[in-house]
C-alpha cells in the first residue's frame, strides 16, 4: 500500500481540523502525516495496548490511535489524532474510515489478483484489460492455465489458504475463492513442459485437500490461455469440465475439457433434440429395454475397441457366448455392434440417454 495514498487523504482533511493526524506503519513509525516534520519519526510506544484489549481505538500518551485490521491481532496500519479528548477520537475515527475506502479503492485498482479475478468473471471489456494490464506492468501474452477447484459434500474455509500455499509466487499465480464451493486458481507456466504437467499440479492439489481437510474435490481444467483476453473463456471451460464430467467422467477427479470429446457436444444439445435422436434410433425398442448385463457386455465390447475375442476373454465367457449375445442386441436395436458405424451410433445414444438421466437427476 502506497503511503501517498495516506497522505493525500490527510492533506484534505486538513482544511477540516488542525489537530496533528497521521498513520504508523507496525513498527510505530510515521508513514504520513499532515505535518510534514512528523514523516519518519517512531511514536510507537503504544502499540501493545491495543492488542492486549482487543480494542481498535487507543488513547496512549496524548494521541488517540485506531487500528486499520482486525482487533486483536498484529495490525499493518493505525490512524493517530494528537488528544486523547472525545474530539480527537471523532477525528481519528473520521479520518479512519476516509483512509481505508482510500485503500479499499487502490487495492481494487491496482491489485493483480483483483485485476485477474475481475477478468475472469467477465466484468473488463478487451480493451479495458490491455490498458490496466499496461498500467500494472503485468504481462498480457504469458501463458496461462485456469483450474477450477470444486469441493463436494461439505466446505471448509481453511480451503482456501491451504491452496494458495501450494502456490507460494503471488506475483505471477493467483488463487481466491469465487464461490463458497469453488476456488479458482490461475497458473504461469512460464517454463518448458509446465503446461503438460497441470494435471499433475491439479492431482496435487486433490490429493491435498483430501489428506489435510478431508475434502472431496473435483478439479477442472481449461486449455492454455495465451493472453489475459482468454482468461474469461478458459474459466468457462473449467466449469464446463467440471459439469460434463459429472456426467461421462464419474470416475475422475482431474477433467480436462480438451479430452471431453463427444461429450461436450452432447452436454450443449437441448434435452429435446437428444430425446428426438434416441427415439429415431430406437424404433425397435427403447435403450431402456437392455438389461445390466446386456448394457455390461456392451460396455465392455466398447472398451475392447470391438474385438470379440478380446471382451469374450475378459468376461470370462466362450467366444460364441458372446456372438449370441450381440445378435441378440441387433434383434432388440436394429445394431449390430460389429459394424463400426453402428457401434458408433450406440455409442453416442448411451451417452446421450446418460446426459439426459443426469438431467433429470438435477430437476
């Protein structure tokens, strides 16, 4: 914090009251002032006071103090009025709350977590962003990575701290909370290779909000973010991760939205033409005809990659077991699953009649 800002605010009120005021580092030495003299000087003897009270106003040697933080703790900043009359403590109090929106407002301008969190959450035009970004000497063309960390079943406060000592360079990474479940963290990747090890980061950070605070986390990740401008976007991919991989990506913990693959497309479909494509696929009979089994066999067959012998061995059932029970599935679908245009087709409808039972499940 910038004590020109302090001494500006001091200066004005000057024209109000001529008692001598003034702000103190945590040392006890005179930061600003309205009188010029005072600028350098220590007149910290008081500072215990305050924070073995709790108190954020202190009378101590002729001056009345008032704490810019929380009472009880080890302050930055203090505003000090000469007088320990009520006078003094009205002036102190006034002269406190003009100095922290003072600072309130040029930690919103010029703060660089502030600065990213605003462009992210879409609150910047384009250009805007370029003409603070040059304003701040911040790097607009570096490339960046936006996770978006997600806790499940319960939150916990402690969540936040315990990300951003993961990522101690605060110059260059930011995290904060964006949400009371989400916490969003954007990542330099400065060197060679730190893009490709992301998903090792975000496992990491899974891995310890689950070991330190018990928490379920699920992580998405967007594409590289070449400029500040694509930060919006990335953010938006993280969340869409997120929401598509509840849905075809149970299993993991970590989503990338560039291996989501078909299931983003279906995930953006309108429920109705997703209803309108199962029901011309399956004149015969609905997806909801097949059985566990049935659905089992061909779950497996697709992940076999369509070889009958592989999928026959790893359902532990003869090869023509399994040939039976693929004819049987053409008779109930009209597919035949050996046929790579069919499987295809299947595929994308057991997706799609997934998404929409995902969507029915939120209703």
């Amino acid at each position: 914090m910038s004590s020109r800002i302090f001494q500006s605010v001091l200066i004005q009120m000057k024209e109000a009251t001529t008692r001598p005021m003034g702000v103190i580092d945590a040392n006890g030495t005179v930061i600003a002032s309205n009188e010029l003299s005072m600028i350098g000087s220590y007149i910290g003897v008081f500072v215990n006071a305050g924070e073995d009270t709790g108190e954020k106003t202190v009378r101590s040697y002729g001056r009345t103090f008032r704490f810019i933080g929380s009472a009880g703790h080890r302050f930055d900043y203090a505003v000090f009025v000469d007088g320990e009359d009520d006078y003094a403590k009205t002036v102190c109090i006034l002269a406190y709350i003009a100095i922290c929106e003072a600072k309130a407002n040029y930690e919103e301008n010029h703060d660089n977590a502030t600065f990213i969190k605003n462009i992210i959450s879409n609150n910047m035009l384009p250009g805007d962003i370029y003409v603070r970004a040059k304003e701040l000497h911040f790097p607009a063309d570096a490339t960046r990575m936006v996770m978006l960390v997600r806790m499940e079943g319960r939150t916990d406060p402690a969540a936040l701290e315990l990300i951003q000592g993961l990522f101690p360079n605060r110059q260059n990474d930011f995290v904060f909370s964006v949400t009371e479940t989400d916490i969003a963290v954007i990542k330099l990747c400065a060197m060679p290779g730190e893009v490709e090890q992301i998903d090792a980061v975000a496992q990491s950070i899974e891995s310890q909000m689950a070991s330190e605070l018990g928490l379920k986390t699920i992580i998405g990740v967007g594409t590289p973010a070449r400029h500040l401008r694509e930060l919006s976007d990335r953010y938006k991919e993280a969340q869409v991760a997120i929401e598509v991989g509840k849905v075809f990506e149970t299993e993991k913990t970590v989503i990338d939205y560039e291996t989501l693959g078909i299931g983003r497309l279906i995930y953006q479909l309108p429920t109705t033409l997703c209803e309108m494509f199962l029901s011309e696929i399956f004149q015969k009979n609905p997806i909801e005809t097949l059985d566990e089994e049935t659905l089992f066999t061909i779950n497996k067959f697709f992940e076999n990659n369509l070889n009958v012998s592989e999928t026959s061995r790893k359902l532990f059932v003869h090869r023509n077991t399994l040939v039976y029970r693929l004819e049987k599935i053409k008779k109930l679908t009209g597919l035949d699953l050996r046929e790579f245009d069919s499987a295809i087709v299947f595929k994308v409808a057991m997706m799609v009649r997934q998404y929409l039972d995902s969507q029915e499940n939120n209703y």
